[in-house]
C-alpha cells in the first residue's frame, strides 16, 4: 500500500503504479477519522484496457488491470524514521534513565524506557542518543512530553528551528536511505 503525506489545503498528488499519471485530489473527507485514513482509488489510466464500460464496472467484477490501488493517507508533516537507537533521557530533575529510541522525525521522537515514572504530558525533559550513522553522531535534544504510558514517551522537540549540530544531524540521518522495513512516512 502508498503512504501519501497530506500537502497544503488537505491535498494529495496520487500518480498511477502502472502508467504513471497523476491525479491531485483533495482529502478533507477523508480527515474526520481519528486513525490513518485508507482509501481506494481509480485512475483511468491507459494501463486500463480491460473493455469495462465504467470504472465501477471495474469495481464489481475485481477487475485486476492494475489501474485500482489502495494509499494510505499520512497525516504527519514530516518524514519519521523507526529507528532502535540506545540513548538517555534525563528527568525534570536532571536524573538519568537508559532509553531506546523507536523512532525519529526532524520534529520529535518517540522511546521506550524501563518505567513509566512521574513522567506526564507538558513536562520539558532532554534526550541524548547517538546516531547509527557512520559518524555516531551524538545528539542531544529538548523536548516536550506529548504522551505517557505504557513504557512509551513521545515527545515533540522545543526547537527545530536552530539548525544547531543535532538538528542538522538528525536532518541528514533522515535522508539516509534505509533497508526499507524501517521507515514510515510523517
């Protein structure tokens, strides 16, 4: 399945898996649920020669020329990565706990921590992590605690702004191609 990301104005380009044309449509419908939205799409497409009158007719009869595919709308704003990074979180009072770091944006991160301890939404905490990149570039960022629980914290960074040593780290982390199993969209 496509994972398209949301543009300006709700507004997605979907191109055709077999012909390559492109179709720009606008997903406000489709935002009222709270989970990722996924929809099926046609495109009439020149792939498409299967002798149906309509593309609904393509609908009823499973027709399987390729031109009737599913995406999946990501509502993210940007790019996030699964990552299995080890790192450290450090508390309101400035105390240590070992972390793994499940996945990475240019905006925020979500981790996984022994326990779940006085930790809650709002709070202003730090987390230092190195990179698995060539250079383990060590990163070191404020964030603010979006949710809580079940040994899961994911935060959304104070400042993406600054363009400072890690947000230019993770920035370039982010570009670096992946296997494939480990990445979404958002």
């Amino acid at each position: 399945m496509q994972k398209v990301n949301i543009g300006e104005n709700n507004r997605v380009t979907i191109v055709c898996p077999r012909c390559g044309k492109s179709k720009n449509i606008d997903t406000t419908p489709y935002l009222t649920a709270r989970k990722t939205a996924q929809i099926t799409l046609r495109l009439k497409c020149s792939a498409c020669d299967c002798g149906h009158i309509s593309c609904q007719d393509c609908l009823e009869y499973n027709c399987t020329n390729g031109n009737v595919f599913a995406i999946q709308l990501e509502r993210r704003k940007f790019y996030r990565k699964k990552v299995l990074l080890t790192g450290t979180l450090f508390d309101i009072e400035d105390r240590k706990h070992p972390i793994k770091i499940l996945d990475l944006s240019r905006t925020g991160l979500q981790m996984s921590i022994h326990a779940v301890k006085n930790i809650t939404p709002g709070q202003k905490l730090k987390a230092s992590f190195i990179l698995d990149d060539a250079k383990e570039s060590k990163v070191y960022k404020e964030f603010i605690v979006k949710k809580a629980a079940d040994k899961i914290i994911t935060g959304e960074f104070i400042d993406t702004q600054s363009f400072d040593h890690s947000d230019k780290m993770i920035g370039f982390y982010l570009m670096k191609p992946s296997d494939g199993s480990t990445t979404q969209a958002g």
